[in-house]
C-alpha cells in the first residue's frame, strides 16, 4: 500500500510538471529552430491526379533530420488564402508522407505547396517550405487570367505570366556520392517490368530516408521542383536556435500529437483555469486523455500513439459542465505576402490536355482494382486496456438491466447510489476498503463515460463482455479506483449514444500510412484486360536500404514516351541525395 501511494504522488508530480510544459512559461530559448523538404512527385497537375509527397524535418543546428517535432504540415493554397487541402504527417526519426487526390472542385489556378511544424510558426512562414503548383482543371471553365489572349498591336505590354512551352525532355543525369542507383536497361517496352538496385556507400547512407518517383515527363514546362541538395546548401539555417516567449509562443511537440482548445463561461465567455478535461477516442483501441486547463483556458492533450478515429468526445470532469463551453483549436494558414507565379495555357496544349484526362477518367474508373491499401493504426497498449478479469455474458444467464447483471455476475464490481439519486459503478480495490471519493474509470466500447447514470438503463442483452481492473490508477492529474470496460455486441455504441455533457468534434488527425499500389504483370495475365493508362508508374516513400541494398521492380504502363526517375532524401548524418535518371518507354 505505501509502494501505491509513493506512485500514485509520482504521478502527480509528473503531471504537474506536464501541465507546467504546456504553458507559455517553458524555457523554448535552446530548441533548435528546424527546416522542412519536400520531395513531390509533380508540380504540374490534373484533375483526377495525385499529388504525391515525402516530409523531411531537419535540425538546423545539426543539420540532420530532426527528433523535436513529431508532427509535420502540409498545406496546399490558392492566391486568397483558401487552403486546397491541410494535412497533419506523423513524423518517424524526422520524416512522413502522404498524398492528395485532386479533385474536379479545384478550379485551374496557381497554388503553392506548403511544409512547416508547429515549432516553425515561431520563426514566420517565410522560414516555411514553399513550392509552386500549378493545376488544370478541364472539367470547368478555365478563367480568362489562364487562357492566351489575342496580342493587341496597340498595346506593347510585355507580360510576366509563364506560356507553358512545349519541353525539352532531354533531362540531364544526375548522381549522388552517397547512394547509387541502377536501371537494369533504360528503354523498355509497354508493360514491361523493370528493375532498379539502390545501395548506399556507408551506414550513414544505409540508415538514412528516401523517396523514389518514376513519372512521365509532362509535353509542357512546369515549376522546377527543390532538390534536397538545394535546399541543403540554400535555405538550411545552420546553427538557429532562439525564439519568442510570451503566450503566442507555439510549442514544439515533441512528444507527439497535441490536439488543443479552449474552454470559456458560456454566460461571460471568459476563459476559465483550472478545469479538468478529457478527450476520448472511442473504438477498439481506443485512448483516453485528461489536461487542465491553465490561466488563459488552454489546455493541451497530448496523443502519443496512432489511431484510426476521425471523431472524439470531448468532456468537462466536473459536476457543474452544463456552466462552460469548450472550442477546439483549428489549424490556420496565414498567406499573406505569399508570392504565386501565373502561367498562360495555349492553344497547342489542347490536344495533350484532351487526352491525358481521357487517360485519368479511364484509371480513375479502374481504381478498384488499383486501390492504396492503408496500414491500420498499430501502437503499444495503454494501462487502461489492460484487464485482470473478463466476463463473457454468453457464458452466464443473461440479465435484462445492467445492474441486475453486475449483481448477479460480476464479481468484485458493485453499484452504489449517491445523495442526488445517480448511480455510480464501484470497482473493489485488491487491498484496503472502497474509497467513495474515488470512482472507476468506465468505458462503453472505448468511449469514456463521465456519469455514469448516463449508462445505467442500457440493455444488458446488448452486453457482448465486461472487463474489469481493481489497481488504482492515475491519468493526467485525475486518479480513478479501477477500470471498467463494457463491450457491446454491435461495436457501435458510439455512434447511437447522446448526451449533453459530451462534445463531439471532428478531428485533424494524421494521415494514414499506406502501401502504395504497384502494379504488376504474370503470366496469369490476370490483368491483361485492364486498361493502363498510369502516368504514374512507382512512388516508394520509405524506401528502406538499411541491408546495404535494396531492388525495386516496377512496370512499365500504356503511355509511351520519357520517364523521369527521381530519388531524394537524406543519410542519417544530414547529408543530402538527389538521383535523377532518364527512361523511355516505346
């Protein structure tokens, strides 16, 4: 018992030092400023295309990839500040990736590509990745600022937009003294498999993250894209450290995922301190996490492990939650100052431009049988999902109420009633008597129930398990006796329970990690039939050489013409590898 109660006052200072980290008084003065890369497969894009992209986070001062932030941003915007797309990257040992499918809503137009962290927004967005785009949207009418105009004799005004001009294709080679990289021939044929071998010069190279993209060089310039050797030697900052204090300071996460808010009086809609907070994610592997809020309402959850849900439930930890309201931080993009490059669409692009959206109407049509697959969310158990004792209520007579179920099956987990008429679950403790200050922390398949009346008149029969743990047990700086977690049949009692207490938000969470389809020919020829009209043909974002070396196979689409090979990356030392190649297909 006086090993528990030294725990249990650990915790809490832990937590209170937690807490202190989240307010605007920590020391951010000898943090590492960092810098974003990019490495994206394509700055000119259609409707109905992917904008494929890689994540690199390095250290200024090191000037490797960077272990502070644990999450990237990428953002895609047009010349009014309006975001395309915001996407939240979960970073490993600096680096992530994701995509974006641009859809026919997305009007022709400049864009730019954006990549930052949180800690960045300290510095101001020009220390943030930025990139041209530009996109064509066929299915809508192309505004005038886009199309050629008729040259006007009277007027000798020259024009600073960008006439896409048919393009030279003989694209040089470029190699790295880092990693090699060899194609098994450099001409093939439609649907034809090729092979290319990547090896690294030392452990360095070996341990260090890569991206490759082979894509078919588009008939019209587009914006040049950064190589990580430029933007190694160009916008890296060595040696910055520093930044504000004060309350606009941004904390860097750097242990994870912060999902952040404010809770205010709902009456005066001043900010209110000291209120405890917990954010649930529901589901089978569902998390739980408690902040308190600090003195201007703040408060700051931290999310440490991956998860699949898209919706979490919000909920003040106090018996007077009807008096506040709770708003949730949302992730803003300040554009202004921001520079965009115009680009004039001529009368010879189209025919190109018929037929390359005749060719993504076709693979977009296929897309079934071509689909990423997404890795499902894997991280380490928490404490509160594992559980000493199991009742399956298909082994015992089944109760139409919960309480006559947790009375006549359930051992060492009882119901007691309070002074204002709501029933509360007990969970016994191993040794010593039941605390009544101290209630069970509750789930109902994965959701966090607060009051626990709320649950009390559910249907038993609808009670696939109860689980159970007797330990004390602490979360944030709230201390609960025993965990207790009920399974129902269905698995979707999330989506049909209300309450008032609980608040429902949306959220910005990581893209998922996927395995990006590859397409392959046997001798089966199952695929035969299948038109392939891939502009595409390989994106490997992880591309793992840590062996030494590393073959990658690939095929070869029904789009004849030059493909551009391009790998970039960094070694685990910082330094940067560009590799580009030339392939041809007839």
């Amino acid at each position: 018992m006086k090993k528990l109660t030294i725990t249990i006052i650990l915790l809490a200072l832990v937590s209170l030092g937690l807490k202190a980290q989240s307010t605007a008084n920590v020391n951010l003065t000898n943090i590492p400023q960092e810098s974003v890369y990019l490495h994206y497969n394509e700055s000119f894009l259609f409707s109905g295309e992917h904008l494929l992209y890689k994540f690199y986070s390095l250290d200024n001062v090191n000037r490797k990839l960077s272990s502070i932030s644990k999450m990237g941003y990428v953002a895609l915007v047009d010349k009014e500040g309006n975001a395309v797309f915001k996407h939240k990257v979960r970073l490993t040992g600096g680096s992530g990736y994701g995509n974006f499918f641009v859809p026919t809503s997305v009007p022709t137009g400049s864009y730019r590509l954006l990549g930052y962290s949180e800690w960045m927004k300290n510095f101001g967005k020009e220390h943030f990745f930025q990139s041209d785009i530009y996109i064509v949207n066929p299915y809508q009418a192309t505004p005038d600022s886009y199309l050629e105009q008729p040259i006007d004799s009277l007027q000798a005004v020259v024009s600073k937009k960008s006439t896409l001009m048919p393009l030279n294709t003989n694209v040089p080679e470029v190699n790295s003294s880092f990693v090699s990289l060899t194609i098994d021939k450099p001409t093939a044929g439609k649907r034809e498999k090729m092979v290319l071998n990547v090896s690294g010069i030392d452990a360095a190279a070996n341990n260090g993250s890569y991206a490759i993209s082979v894509r078919k060089i588009d008939s019209f310039s587009a914006p040049a894209q950064l190589t990580s050797g430029t933007f190694y030697k160009e916008l890296l900052k060595k040696g910055s450290t520093g930044v504000k204090t004060g309350i606009d300071a941004k904390i860097p996460e750097l242990r994870g995922e912060t999902i952040t808010g404010v809770i205010r009086n709902k009456e005066t809609k001043l900010p209110v301190k000291d209120k405890r907070i917990s954010l649930s994610l529901p589901g089978d592997k569902y998390l739980l996490k408690v902040a308190n809020s600090d003195d201007d309402g703040r408060f700051r959850f931290i999310v440490d492990r991956e998860y699949d849900n898209a919706t979490a439930a919000i909920q003040v930890l106090s018996d007077d939650w009807d008096l506040y309201e709770i708003s949730m931080d949302e992730e803003k993009i300040d554009s202004e100052g921001m520079e965009f490059t115009d680009f004039v669409l001529t009368k010879e692009m189209k025919d190109y431009m018929l037929e390359k959206s005749i060719q993504n109407q076709i693979e977009n049509a296929y897309q079934e049988v071509k689909a990423d697959a997404i890795t499902p969310a894997s991280h380490v158990q928490p404490f509160y999902r594992k559980f000493t004792t199991v009742y399956d209520l298909d082994d015992y007579t089944r109760f139409n109420s919960i309480p006559e179920t947790i009375v006549e099956v359930v051992d060492q987990v009882g119901i007691r009633k309070l002074d204002n008429g709501n029933r509360v679950f007990e969970v016994r403790p191993e040794i010593g008597y039941t605390d009544a200050s101290l209630l069970p922390m509750v789930f109902v398949d994965g959701l966090f129930i607060k009051k626990h009346e709320d649950f009390m008149d559910y249907s038993a029969k609808k009670i696939k398990t109860i689980s159970f743990s007797r330990d004390k047990v602490i979360l944030g700086s709230q201390l609960f006796q025993g965990i207790i977690s009920f399974k129902t049949i269905e698995g979707g009692f999330y989506d049909d329970f209300f309450t008032p207490h609980i608040v429902n938000v949306e959220l910005f969470k990581p893209q998922s990690n996927k395995e990006y389809f590859s397409q392959e020919y046997s001798d089966e020829g199952k695929q035969d039939r299948v038109p392939d009209f891939r502009h595409q043909l390989l994106w490997v974002p992880k591309l793992d050489i840590s062996n030494g070396k590393k073959e990658v196979t690939f095929y070869t689409s029904d789009v004849a013409g030059d493909y551009e090979l391009v790998l970039e990356g960094f070694t685990s030392t910082g330094k940067p590898v560009s590799v580009k190649k030339k392939i041809v297909v007839r």
